[in-house]
C-alpha cells in the first residue's frame, strides 16, 4: 500500500465526530487520573475522518498531533482506542466502543 504525503481532507460527519468524543470523553472519565492528552480528539479526526484505518508517517501527523506524537499515539494504544500495526510506516486501527 504506498504511503499517504497528505492528511485526508475528508470532513467527519457529525455523528463520527461525536463517536470519537465520546469515546475520548468515556476513557477520560473513567481514568482521571491519567486522561488524554488534550489534542487527542484532534488527531484521532485528522487521522480517521470518514475510515477506521490509517496508514502513513509519524511525520505526516505532526501538523495534527502536536509536539509529542509518539506518546500520544502510545497513550491512544493503550487506551484501547487504537491498534498499532508495525511496518514501515506503522498502520493504525481505530477502535470505537
């Protein structure tokens, strides 16, 4: 599969916007303690606006997902919102409830 050069520029539909927000918002409530970082929900829409997978660089992402993309992608693992392949680049599954 080649590798994506641009975000999508697809527009979430409101009901995928609200499924991911609430599905940020679930894991943030249950786990105050240790939430999201705050520019998750941003990411997860640059990266997933009308699909549930993802293929492309850390370095395409950057302009979505701020300064510390590895932890969040990480942080999004581990929450159980996300699926990491590893390849070169990785690929990603979103994981909504």
């Amino acid at each position: 599969m080649p590798v994506s050069r641009v975000l999508p520029t697809a527009t979430p539909t409101i009901e995928r916007k609200n499924a991911i927000q609430a599905a940020v918002d679930a894991y943030n409530q249950a786990h105050p303690g240790e939430p999201l970082p705050p520019s998750s929900l941003r990411l997860l829409l640059a990266m997933f606006p009308l699909e549930d997978r993802f293929h492309g660089s850390q370095k395409l992402l950057r302009s979505a997902g701020g300064t510390n993309l590895p932890a969040m992608l990480r942080a999004l693992v581990a929450a159980g919102l996300l699926e990491r392949r590893r390849g070169r680049p990785d690929s990603y599954r979103l994981l909504l409830p």
